[in-house]
C-alpha cells in the first residue's frame, strides 16, 4: 500500500507541477494580451485625432467647393438671361435689316409707278 500512496502522491505532484506552469502560462498570456489591448487602445486614441484632423480638412473642402458650386449655378444663370438678351437683340437687328428691305422695296415700287 504504501507503494500505491507513494505512486499516487508522485502522480499528484506531476500534475500539481504541470498544473502550475499551465497556470504561469495563462498568467503571462493574459499579462500580453493587457499589453496589446492598451496599445491598440492607443493606436485607436491616434486614428481617431488624425481621422479629426482628416474629417476637419474634408469639411473646408467641402464648403469651398459648395461656394464653387453655388456660383456656378449663378454664372449659368446670368449666361442664359444674357444669351435671351442677345437672341431678342439678334431678333430686333434682323427685324430691323428686314423693315430696310421692305421700305427699298417699296421706293422701288413707288418710283416705277
């Protein structure tokens, strides 16, 4: 019997030992993975003040190019009333050169009469 508590306390010990140094391992793992979670918490921490940085950037950009936009859409709408104004003045030109026409016609009749 005694053989027996000697072989079971030896048995005992291996797995104390080993259950030991599985419990070292999961302790420094877990330490690692503190370290990594406070790094990637860091590195979040400076993605987000550049992404700020970014997003500021973009919104100028954003609002110059609205500004851009909104005086486009003014000088289109000069560009059109000016293109009326000339199609009436080309219109009254042309009228007038037609009425020149008309009234040499008519002399022209006149004298022959």
């Amino acid at each position: 019997m005694k053989i027996m508590k000697k072989k079971i306390s030896s048995i005992r010990d291996q797995y104390t030992v080993i259950l030991e140094s599985l419990h070292s391992n999961f302790k420094v793992f877990g330490e690692s993975l503190g370290a990594v979670r406070d790094g990637l918490e860091e590195f979040r921490e400076d993605v987000k003040k550049e992404f700020a940085g970014v997003h500021s950037n973009f919104q100028t950009v954003f609002d110059y190019l609205s500004r851009i936009d909104d005086e486009l859409k003014d000088i289109k709408s000069e560009m059109k009333k000016i293109k009326e104004e000339l199609k009436s003045k080309a219109d009254f030109v042309r009228f007038e050169a037609l009425e020149a026409r008309v009234l040499k016609i008519e002399e022209e009749l006149a004298h022959r009469r």
